[in-house]
C-alpha cells in the first residue's frame, strides 16, 4: 500500500493548461521574420542579441521594461539572495485570462481536499492519501 500526500496528488490532478508547443529564441526569431521583412538569419541574430542584452541589464540591476509582455528585474530575500523577478502587463494578464487552449483534468475543476483525494483513490485502489491534517484517506474512508 503506498502513501501520498495530499499536495502531491493534487499537483497531477488539478486543472491545468495543455501546453501545445514551446518557442525556443531561434522560433522566435522565425516568427519575427515571418511578421516583418528581415531576413530569418538576422531576426533570429537580433533575437539572440536582444536577450542577452536584457540579461545584461538584469545582471546590472536595470529593471527592464518589455513593453506588453511586462517588466524583469531583480530583488533579494531577508538574507541577500538575489533573485529574478517579473511582472506581467495588464495586457498580458488580460491575453492569459483569455486563454482559448486545451486544458488536462478539466473534470476536477472546483475539487476540495476530499474531492482530490476521493478522486486519486478511485484509480489508486491500495492506495492511502495523507490529508493537510495529517490524518489519512483510503477507499474505505469513501466508501469505495
């Protein structure tokens, strides 16, 4: 019989976009190319250019505003650690809420802590599911 916590199994059940595809910098240069009249060769050389200059910049403290996609910089935790930070735009928070793609383990939305668990152990016969509290869940629990 093996044990899950909670977290855990709501982090493979929950709802979640379908990822289709993903840009690396050179497709985004592609695509520069394709909407302007450049060159692919030079668009995907300006891509490049470009985020290592952002880089730059982050690393030198400059925040960096991308116009509609947001604002990156850098911040530091109570004990010195830098780290990266970005705002998104409202435009891009509006673009994000409109989200028209696919989505995996859309029958679980609205799910509570027993929903999941009730969920996992449909599937998970022997399993045991280890709630927030610390007390546990089986088929039994459910009825199942």
């Amino acid at each position: 019989m093996a044990e899950i916590k909670l977290l855990s199994l709501i982090s493979k059940l929950r709802v979640a976009p379908v990822r289709e595809d993903t840009w690396d910098l050179e497709d985004i240069g592609r695509e520069l190319a394709k909407v302007s009249e450049m060159d692919t060769g030079d668009a995907i050389n300006i891509t490049y250019k470009l985020f290592d200059l952002i880089t730059e910049g982050v690393n030198r403290g400059i925040h960096v505003s991308l116009g509609k996609l947001g604002t990156l910089g850098v911040t530091a935790d109570t004990q010195g650690q830098v780290k990266p930070t970005f705002r998104a735009s409202s435009a891009l928070r509006t673009a994000v809420k409109a989200y028209g793609g696919k989505f995996k383990n859309a029958a679980n939305k609205g799910l509570d802590d027993e929903g999941f668990a009730q969920t996992w152990l449909k599937d998970n016969l022997n399993d045991t599911v280890i709630m927030r509290d610390g007390t546990t869940r089986t088929r039994a629990s459910y009825g199942l």
